[in-house]
C-alpha cells in the first residue's frame, strides 16, 4: 500500500511511526513533515493546507490512502476532494468537520442529540453577549465559533473579564471572523480527559482515553498552550465511563451527523470534563490530538492501518482495537518564549542518545535541519515519549530522555502525569 500522511508536528511523527510499522505499508510519503519524520518516510514540500496539491501528487503516486493529522485541511475539504478524485481518505467532510470548526454548530449538533455539555447561548451580537454574561454572572466560559489555533477559549473568573473577551473576540476580531460569533457557556469543574473513538460514518469503536496537561507551568499554571504533556491511560477514565461516552456522546452524535447528510468518519476527539455529575462534553475536535496521539500510538497494539482503513470503508462493526496494558507518557519540548513568541534556530543536541534510552520515543514537532544539525523551529519541538509497565517507569525513562537531550533554550513540564502520581 501507498500512504500519504498530512501534517508537520509531533502527532504527525507518532501517526508516521505507526504507519510505517505496518507491514502492509510499501511506500509512506508525509506532507511536510519534518526531520524526524524524514528517517521513517520520504517528506514532500506541499503544505498541509495546499489541498489541490495534495490530492495532485495522490493521484500522481497512485496513493492507496491519504491520512489527515490536522483539523485545518479537513475543515477546508480535504476528505471531500479526495473523495472527488477516487482516493480513500482518513478524517472528515468539511461539512462533518464542522464539529470542530464552529462551536456554535457542535453545540446545536449536541442539543439535537441530547448529548451532556455545558449549557450555553449563542451570540453574533456583543452587547446581547454582554447581557447574557451579566445575567448569568462569573465564572463563565466565552468561547469563539471558530478556529483560532486552542487560543479561542477564555474561562473567565469574573464578568468583567468575560465582557473583555467578548470584545476582544468580536470587536477587535483578535481571532479574525472566528470571532464573529461566540458562544457563552457555563463553567464546569472537574478533571479533564480526551477520549478518542474511530467512526466510519455509521459505527464508532473506542480507541483509547489520554490526559493531556494544556497549561504551561509545573501545577498547571500559567497560560494555556496546545499541549505540554500527555499521559495514558488515564485512571479516572474507568471502563463504565467510557461505555457511557460511547453511549451518551459517540453514537448520538454519529446519529445525528448521519442524519443531517453530513455523517462522521474519522477520529472523533471527545474533550470531556469529569464532572461530580457525570462526564459532560467540553468540545469535539476531528482528530487526533497532540500530544494525546503520541501516547495512544506507544500502546497501540493493532496495526493502525487496517483500522484508518475500515473507518473509510465503513466496516468498523467488524473492527477492535487492541492497546497494551502499558502505560505511557508524553513530554513535551518547547522553546524559550512558547507560547508567547517562540526563540528560533536553536541547535539540539544529543537526539541519538535520548533515542537509545529503553522504550523511548522522542518525535519532533518544531524542527528544522540546517547544515546537518537539528535546529528549533517552532514552540511546541519535541515530544520525549516512553512506555512502561507502570506509569512511574514511563516517567523515569521518558525524563531520563529529557536529560539526555542537550538544548539549554529548550524547556518542558518535570510534572506530566502528576494527577495519576500524585505528589
Ligand atoms: P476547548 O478548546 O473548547 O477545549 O477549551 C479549551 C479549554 O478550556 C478546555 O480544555 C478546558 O480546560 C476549558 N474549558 C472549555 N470549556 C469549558 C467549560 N465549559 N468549563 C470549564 N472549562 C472549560
Ligand atoms: N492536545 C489538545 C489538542 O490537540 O487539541
């Protein structure tokens, strides 16, 4: 078989390490992937976003199956211009793609199939937005329709800070049309897991929970980012939980995508809240996360393959996932100033050895090579994976990677994993 992998971060190197693994695989391109993924796959200089270009060189290479990393193509139609061309594709319609890129049509899509979720109103207008937040009183949740790179979401602590963000969403447009619309929810408590099913439009089967640690200090402090670490499985996330998601969550949603005309393939990322009252929807993404992605593909047992290609084939009721009991881990390396204004052009040394360290994984996300050296190219550069038999010796070796790394404008979490460690 012939894959064309899309997509240039950390999720993209994990997706391109299991795809390689599979021995149905004969020939893996990613576009445009990084120095990491160059070792496993042969890189192509098409941008992710290019799709015209994309579904070009498919054709041209006779390309068995695209797999789509990112939500930006699928939002943009990805899926459905390599539907028009005959190609299989892995992810969703632009139109089912809408679940991650209006919050404003997930939350209607949530309401028609009863699915839990925070309540919430919709606004194009800022001052009914404004009333609506003056009524309802803080701690209250603004969130922009849109797209806007994770930065489209401001848990505001008091009304004042929720009417800033309205204007900042909707007047400044700091988001651009993202924010023309902004949907107000109420603020809900818990712990927080992304649970992940595979679709094929009709049938979803579980492929696995992670916690991801989205803050960017030690104690999840600080301001978000898209992602400083990730650990599975997530003890909080019990097997009665996840029937549950599928049942209250999955299927409902799958129903009812079906039924609009717009049904769901591809991987449904379930951002959930654990709440004392049972687990509520926070958000629908369209596919993998990232860093949660690195993790599930470390205790991935199955061959991937097989499984990207039933969720386009339709026969996922014939499918099952296996994952090893294992635990794993995910640290993320990011450079000075992230998620503020990265630094660039870094060197990273010591890559090989981190590399040789017993069960680890490291993939590069924001890397550039330069000259034959590895050089920082983004905020978010590496991810340091490991697996282990207990989440703790996945943590020893995946931070016995991180020491070997030698990067000094380089930093990371030294606490991923600490709600299922304690301490
Ligand atoms: P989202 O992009 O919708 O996942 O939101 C980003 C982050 O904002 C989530 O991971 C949560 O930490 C937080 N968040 C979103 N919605 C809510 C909510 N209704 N209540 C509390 N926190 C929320
Ligand atoms: N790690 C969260 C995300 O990929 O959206």
């Amino acid at each position: 078989m012939k894959v064309l992998l899309v997509g240039s971060g950390g999720r993209e190197h994990a997706l391109a390490w299991a795809i390689a693994a599979s021995p149905l695989v004969e020939r893996l391109w990613c576009a445009p992937g990084n120095p990491g993924i160059a070792g496993i796959a042969t890189c192509v200089e098409i941008a992710a976003t290019d799709i015209p270009a994309l579904v070009a060189f498919a054709r041209q290479n006779a390309v068995d199956l695209v797999v789509v990393g990112p939500e930006a193509p699928l939002v943009a139609g990805i899926a459905d211009a390599c539907a028009a061309a005959g190609i299989p594709c892995f992810g969703p319609s632009a139109a089912a793609a809408r679940l991650e890129g209006s919050k404003a049509f997930m939350k209607e899509v949530c309401a028609a199939a009863l699915v839990p979720t925070a309540p919430s109103a919709t606004f194009s207008d800022a001052a009914a937005a404004k009333a609506h937040v003056r009524e309802a009183g803080a701690p209250i949740v603004v969130k922009a329709d849109g797209l806007a790179a994770g930065k489209g979401v401001v848990v505001a602590a008091t009304v004042a800070e929720a009417e800033a963000a309205i204007d900042a969403f909707m007047a400044a447009r700091i988001h651009g049309e993202a924010g023309a619309t902004v949907v107000i929810e109420a603020c809900l408590v818990g712990e927080e897991v992304s649970f992940f099913a595979l679709c094929d439009g009709a049938h979803a089967v579980p492929f696995g929970a992670a916690q991801d640690h989205k803050r960017v200090g030690e104690g999840d402090t600080g301001p978000n980012t898209g992602g400083m670490g990730a650990y599975a499985p997530p003890p909080a996330f019990t097997p009665e939980l996840e029937r549950e998601v599928m049942a209250t969550v999955v299927r409902p949603t799958l129903a009812e995508m079906a039924r609009r005309g717009a049904p769901f393939r591809g991987v449904l990322f379930c951002g959930l809240m654990l709440t004392q009252a049972g687990p509520r929807l926070l958000e629908f993404n369209v596919r993998f996360g990232d860093p949660e992605c690195q993790v599930l593909m470390l205790r991935l047992m199955s061959d991937l393959v097989p499984a990207l290609q039933a969720s386009c084939d339709g026969v996922l009721d014939r499918f099952a996932v296996r994952f090893l009991p294992d635990a794993a881990i995910a640290v993320v390396m990011a450079a000075r100033g992230y998620p503020g204004t990265p630094e660039a052009g870094s060197e990273i040394r010591g890559l090989e050895r981190a590399s040789a360290v017993p069960n680890v994984q490291v993939f590069h996300a924001g890397t550039r090579a330069e000259n034959g050296r590895i050089v920082a190219a983004g905020g978010r550069v590496l991810t340091v994976c490991a697996a282990g038999r207990t989440l703790a010796a996945a943590r020893d070796a995946a931070y016995a990677a991180v020491d070997a790394i030698d990067w000094p404008e380089g930093f990371c979490r030294r606490d991923i994993g600490h709600r299922a460690l304690g301490g």
